[in-house]
C-alpha cells in the first residue's frame, strides 16, 4: 500500500480510542525481551539495538566462519541490501532480474530485507535460479493477490484495514520445504547470511531474523515461522494485521506483536556497532567487500499541490517523513561502509520514471517498473557511490554522474 493509505489508516486509528482492543496474550516484558524464545526455535533473532543483541550476532557469525575451517573468511564478500516501498519492489526485482542476464550479478554473502525487500531477499539469496519468480510476482500480481479490503466499520474494529491471508498465501507458494533446505545448505555450507527485519510494536525495537538458522532447523514449525516473519516485515501497520508471535519464558506464554519492518528502518545493511564489536575482537576480514543497496523509491522530493482536507495533509507529510527516513538510513549505511573500508553502491528509481498509478498493485505500473529496472541493468547499472546530495551529488535518474565526476571530465577537456 502506499503512503496515502498510510495516513488513512493512522487517521482511523484515532477514532479508535476508547473503543475495545482485540484479545491477546500478554506482551514479553520490556526487561525479559532478550530472554524471551520461540518454543523449539531459540537464538533465531537479534535485537540489535542493544550491546547484547549486536554481541550475539557477532558470535554467530565467528561460529558459522570458523564451522568453516580453512574456507573461514575467504575470498571477496558481496552484500545485498532491498528497501522496502510496496510495490515499487518491482524496481528491485527487474533490477536483480537484468543484472543476472547482463552476467555481473555476484553471489551475496549477506542479503537483507526489509518489507517488500524481505519478500524479495529469500529469492535474490538463492540466485538467479529464481529469477523467473521474481518476473512473475512483480509483474502479475494484483491487489486481491495481495490482500482483501474489510468494510469500513469491520476494518475500523479489526486490527487492519485489510486481510493480508492472500499475501500469507503468495508466501507460502514459493516457500515450501524443499525451499528452505537450500537456504539451509548455503548458511551452513557457504556461510552466506539472510536477514529480514521486522518491527517489534509493543517495544518500539527493531528486531533481525537469521532466516538461514531458521531453515537448518528444518520442522515444521520453522517453515511456518520464516513465512510469518515475511508477512510480518510487510504488514503495515493500520493497513494489515500485525503478526503474533508465541513466545516462551520461564514456562509462561506471551506474545510479542509485529509489524512492518519499515516502521523501524526503510534498509539496513548490519549494525555498525557489530563491525566496530568485530574491529575490538581483532577478527579477520575480508579485503574487498562490496555493499549494493537497492532503494525501492524515489529519492528526488516530488512537488504536489496538496488539497486543504486533514487526510491530504497527513498523507503528504506521512509520504514526506518516509522519504526523509530512508534517505537518512542511506547516510546511515554509508558511514557504516565508509568506516567499515566497504565499497557502497546505491540504485534507486529515477526521477525519468513517471508511469502513472491507479491503485495498489497496479499490474500495468509493476510492469513498466520492472522493465525500468531491468533496462537499467541490462546494460550495466551505474551505481551510485554516495547517498543523495553527498558532495555535490545531483543523480536522480539513476545514471548521471555525480558533480564531482563532471567536474573532473570538464577539467579534461580544457587541458591542451
């Protein structure tokens, strides 16, 4: 959905006050959070807004290198960082689909998503392989593919304006068995790392799933977790159902609610604080690593004349602080890369795209985004290396240069 919806759903959530809330079991305490674990699933997440969540990742991943053995931090690392953005996601997915036709595309040893970004990552960590599902989502899907609209007064007294069941379904086609023993393979035999994110409600805290540890358990109950972790990364809040989780701790159920991981973060990469934990523990490195982060949005600022109604104005401003919000998570990533001695390379969707938008999951929209995306790549895509308005950068059709490369080309042509 986008962001006009966004706004209705924060402005009905309003009248809601006073009105009866939906049943569930108690929260996780705020102080029991890091000791809270899903039944038979534990260790499966990070909370990576505390020293004990980044700690914990950290070892992880020293565990799963040196599981390894000689292969332990080899060779160049390649990272994949999706945004979220609805269905803008189409960008990412004729993106990923053209940079695999045009043969540079490497193998990532970290992906990561968030939102329509984490539907997409399980795909994109798994190769080009499943390529041709990313083209089929991405350019067929339509909103009764998505979800199911409830009528006013039921949406209102619900815990979403909408069903999202045809979306859990969507997910659970591709996501199968069979599906999760190959993520399973890659994590444990070639320590390459899928993480998706989501938003942790009742906390207000940013939570990161090690998808990769969750396949390896391989039950039943760990197919149903990564296809609601999926769900859960896209539910926005208002719009669709939160996602429930079970938890355990000391014996006693509780319930932690989730919702779309954007409401914490448009795109992450991993915590500088993890890099700087790694740097303190002296721990090996690989030379060259490459971070690519595919921003499912528009950078530029889009002049629009708003209507004087409370729903125009909120939607606008709502739109407005999302954009702002993901350009400051690009400054954020970058400083991370640039500390971290990472190559940062960014795409985004140009200000040259202006295909019209009728609705939610228009078909026709997806399409000419995809084939925007995949246009771009085909012929090698210019990736940015700064975020926008970075030392003098201007790039907002995703392939012009930066001022500074102008500069420095102008410079050329008046030596004698």
């Amino acid at each position: 959905m986008r962001l006009s919806s966004f706004a209705v759903c924060i402005a009905l959530s309003l009248s809601l006050l006073g009105c009866s809330a939906l049943e569930r079991k108690s929260a996780v305490p705020a102080q029991s959070l890091s000791k809270a674990q899903i039944s038979g699933l534990p260790s499966v997440r990070y909370l990576i807004s505390t020293q004990a969540g980044v700690d914990a990742m950290v070892n992880d991943v020293i565990k799963l290198e040196q599981s390894r053995g000689k292969n332990a931090f080899t060779g160049d690392a390649n990272f994949l960082a999706l945004s979220g953005g609805g269905d803008d996601g189409a960008f990412g997915a004729g993106l990923l689909v053209g940079w695999s036709k045009q043969g540079s595309r490497p193998s990532f040893n970290l992906v990561t998503g968030i939102s329509t970004g984490a539907l997409i990552a399980p795909f994109a960590y798994l190769g080009k392989d499943y390529d041709p599902i990313l083209q089929q989502v991405y350019t067929s899907i339509k909103p009764n593919d998505v979800y199911v609209e409830r009528g006013i007064l039921s949406g209102i007294f619900s815990d979403g304006l909408a069903d999202s069941t045809p979306l859990y379904r969507l997910i659970s086609k591709y996501v199968d068995g069979d599906f999760l023993k190959k993520i399973a393979y890659e994590y444990n035999a070639n320590g390459r790392w899928l993480l998706i994110g989501t938003t942790n409600i009742d906390a207000g805290q940013p939570v990161i799933w090690n998808m990769g540890r969750i396949a390896t358990i391989c039950s039943p109950e760990a197919l149903e977790l990564f296809r609601r972790i999926m769900l859960a990364s896209a539910s926005i809040p208002g719009a669709f159902p939160p996602v429930m989780f079970d938890f355990l701790l000391d014996g006693q159920a509780f319930q932690e609610m989730h919702v779309d991981g954007g409401a914490s973060t448009q795109v992450f990469l991993y915590p500088s604080a993890a890099a700087q934990k790694a740097n303190d523990l002296g721990l090996k490195r690989r030379v060259n690593r490459q971070a690519y982060i595919i921003r499912n949005s528009r950078l530029d600022p889009r002049w629009n004349e708003t209507e004087r109604r409370t729903l125009s104005v909120a939607g606008r401003a709502i739109s407005q602080l999302i954009q702002t919000q993901g350009i400051g998570d690009l400054y954020r990533i970058y400083n991370t890369t640039q500390s971290d001695n990472v190559g940062f390379n960014l795409a985004y969707i140009g200000s040259d795209f202006n295909e019209p938008h009728n609705e939610e999951f228009d078909t026709k929209y997806m399409n000419a985004l995809f084939q925007y995306g995949y246009a771009h790549a085909i012929k090698g895509y210019p990736w940015s290396k700064y975020p926008p308005g970075f030392k003098g950068a201007f790039d907002t059709d995703g392939g012009k240069m930066t001022l500074q490369q102008s500069d420095k080309k102008k410079q050329l042509k008046q030596k004698p």
